[in-house]
C-alpha cells in the first residue's frame, strides 16, 4: 500500500470502530446477527467467495478445507482496492467503491452504482457476513494488502505475508472457531461437493475451473468450450470427485439482453450423447449466474441477469425487468429448438422430437408459479 492508501485505511478502521460502538450495544447487535443468518445455506459465503472471484477475472480458485481452517485462492488480475473513507456515498453511487471498503461495509457495496449491476454480482455485499458463523477473524492476503477483519466491520493490517500464497493470488483464511471446528468442516465440505450439481461454472463471467481439497476427499469442476453448435456453445462440464470422474455435454445458447449490453440470458440443453438426444427429463431451477429456488418447468436451464431477493433465493415477483427477461428467455427458447431441429435434419439424426409436447408438458407451463412472470410460450410451438 503506498502513503494514500495507508490513510484512507486508518480512516476507515477508525470510523469502523465508531460504528462498531453502536453494534456492540445489544439494542442494535441483532443487525450483525440478521446479517450472518440471512441465508438458509449456513455455508453461503463460500457461493460469494466464487463470485467476487469471477468478478475480479478470475479464471480457477481452490478451496483448502482442514478441521481448524479454510483457504480460498484464485489468480484474478485485479486485486483489492481502497477508496477514501470520507466519498464513500459518492463512490457507492458511482460504482467505485474500494473493495476494502465494501467488505467491512453492511450491503453497501460497489456493485450498486455500477451500470453493469448484474455482470459484477458479488462485490462483498452481505453474502460475505455468513462467514462469521464459523471464525471471528477472517484474513485476506493481497499484492498490495494484507488485512483481518473482526467483529464483522473492523478491519487491522498484517504485516506478514501468507506462506501458502504465490505472487499475483488472492488468498482469504478463515480460521474456525474452537467450538464449532466439526460443524464448520462438514458444512462446508457439504457445501463444496454440492457444487457438482449447481454447475456454477455455466454462467460465470471467467472463471472456467473450481478444485478443492479436504483431507481425504478432493473434488475439481472444469468447464470447457469444445466448439460450436448452430449458433450455440458445445460445452463440457467436468466433474471430478476422489478417484470418480463424469462428463457432462450442453448446449448453450444467448444473446445480449439489450444492444450494446455485455449482460446475457442463456438457455442450455443437456445433451444425451448415447441416444443423440437432447435430454428431455433434465430438470433444473432459474438461474441468475447461481441457481434460484424457482423452478424451471421445462428441460433445460434458462439463466438471466433477473432482479432477485436480497438473500439471492428467488426472483422478485412483479417486476418489470424480470418479465423482460422472461419474454427474451421465450424466444432464445423457441428459435434455438428450431435450429436444432434443422441440424438434426440436415444430420439425419432428430435431436428433438418433432411433436413439441414430447418435450415441454403444456400443463407443467401452466403451473409455472411462484415466479415473477409466466413464460409465454405461443410462438415457441409456433415458430418450431
């Protein structure tokens, strides 16, 4: 850190611990704690941890679980920046809030006054608070900065470098709490195997592989861009977990959700390679870049940057933007199954029935609920 940034860090501790005079009293510590359970999965933070990787370009991360810590690394070009403590609304609105800044911060963070919002989904917003559930003092090791955090908000620098990290790296420890090292080491082991059904990987912006070690199980998902299809990606998806390996095949398809716009809707088709067959009783949930708990009611995964739920779980119901989203989601839907059809005509080989209903069930559409609009469906059968 040069002379400037060493300031605007004693700045910021110092109105860190004026704030935190304020959270410590048990009228208001209820804040604090609201922030660390705002998710039902316990282990959320290690989902915010791969996405302000992928926000920052990364390209690979690896988790190091232990029965007393974890380590998160990843290899993004850009690293931790601090902004002067005293512009913090006028950099918040502007989108340039520091990172240091923005972590120690609760829900203020850059990402909201950036234009592109929805392409930078993690910036430490409140998603980073859960990892207090298992450790008081989280530490963060940089090329420019070397810092801990405790008590949710109070940042203090290290001096030293961590011996695990390699020039150009991130890497974040999170020592457990004494008294909860097994709960922390099983929930998130569950958390990190689970990830081999999220599929993560499929709609982040960089990153392309994610490993992990945990004493005696390790696990790596590596997604790989194999060629083209039609105008679509032919993807695949490798899962590698101790000594089992599978491959899985998609096809994704997108399109920029407004011109001149770098955010995407997507719809991706699992494909069946032994039958030669889109797989039609795939099924999967709405994804904004992660999976939400709307599902979808047909055989593939549509993703959009839709406007969700603080606590990331759902779409918002009666939103505008979302029902946008739905309608381009309905025709990539409809005229990507047409040019599938046409190549597997041209191939002689019928990726999809030509009888509709064989692959999306009518009725399942019509149950579409919970979500913020209904996928309108008329010129998908119509225009296949």
């Amino acid at each position: 850190m040069n002379k400037e940034e060493k300031l605007y860090f004693e700045i910021l501790s110092k109105q860190c611990r004026e704030a935190w005079t304020i959270f410590k009293n048990p009228m208001f510590r209820g804040a604090l704690e609201i922030a660390q359970n705002h998710y039902k999965d316990k282990a959320h933070f290690v989902y915010e941890l791969l996405q302000n990787a992928d926000d920052q370009g990364a390209t690979m991360v690896r988790f190091i679980l232990s029965r007393d810590s974890l380590i998160f690394m990843h290899n993004a070009p850009r690293h931790f920046t601090i902004t002067n403590p005293e512009t913090h609304e006028t950099d918040q609105k502007e989108g340039r809030l520091g990172d240091i800044n923005s972590i120690v911060s609760i829900a203020f963070s850059a990402k909201r006054g950036r234009k592109d919002n929805n392409i930078r989904i993690g910036k430490f917003g409140i998603g980073f608070k859960s990892v207090f559930q298992y450790t008081t003092k989280p530490e963060i090791y940089d090329d420019g900065v070397r810092f801990s955090i405790e008590d949710y908000i109070l940042p203090e620098l290290i001096e030293h470098d961590h011996p695990q990290r390699k020039h150009g790296e991130t890497l974040f420890l999170i020592p457990f709490n004494k008294d909860n090292r097994a709960v922390a080491f099983d929930e998130i082991l569950s958390t990190l195997k689970r990830l081999a059904d999220v599929k993560p990987l499929l709609f982040l912006n960089s990153l392309s592989e994610i490993e992990w070690n945990a004493e005696e199980s390790n696990g790596r998902y590596s997604l790989i861009t194999s060629g083209v299809f039609g105008s679509g990606l032919d993807l695949r998806y490798e899962t590698i977990k101790g000594e089992e390996k599978t491959e899985d095949h998609y096809w994704k398809f997108e399109r920029a959700i407004e011109e001149g716009s770098e955010l995407k809707a997507a719809v991706v088709y699992h494909v069946d390679d032994e039958k030669h067959r889109i797989d039609d009783n795939y099924s999967s949930h709405l994804y904004c870049y992660m999976p939400t708990a709307d599902k979808c009611p047909i055989p593939a995964i549509l993703h959009a940057p839709f406007q969700i739920s603080n606590n990331r779980e759902s779409i918002e119901v009666g939103n505008e933007h979302n029902t946008r989203m739905i309608e381009l989601l309905s025709v990539i839907l409809s005229e990507s199954l047409e040019e599938i059809c046409q190549i597997g005509e041209a191939e002689e080989n019928p990726w999809i029935d030509d009888n509709i209903t064989s692959f999306i069930n009518t009725q399942d559409v019509d149950d579409f609920s919970g979500t913020s609009a209904s996928l309108d469906l008329r010129k998908f059968p119509e225009n296949v």
